[in-house]
C-alpha cells in the first residue's frame, strides 16, 4: 500500500482520501471513521 500511495499520490495519504472523497467513493460516514481510527491511534 505505501508503494501504491507513493507513486499514485506523492506519498500522501491526505491526497488519497481526498481523491476518493471527490470521487464520491467514500461516505461522509467513512470519512467521520476513518478520522476516529486515526484519533484512536
């Protein structure tokens, strides 16, 4: 995945998540998840 993330998104994952919001492929729900997992770390 971290190869994935770096050569599809400049080693972001901020822009990762930020492609598949713009591409309505993610839920707001998700979204609000993803920032509590990343909270809980």
């Amino acid at each position: 995945m971290n190869g994935f993330v770096k050569d599809y998104f400049e080693d972001s994952y901020k822009a990762l998540v930020t492609f598949f919001a713009k591409e309505k492929k993610i839920t707001p729900e998700e979204l609000r998840e993803i920032v509590r997992m990343i909270e809980k770390k």
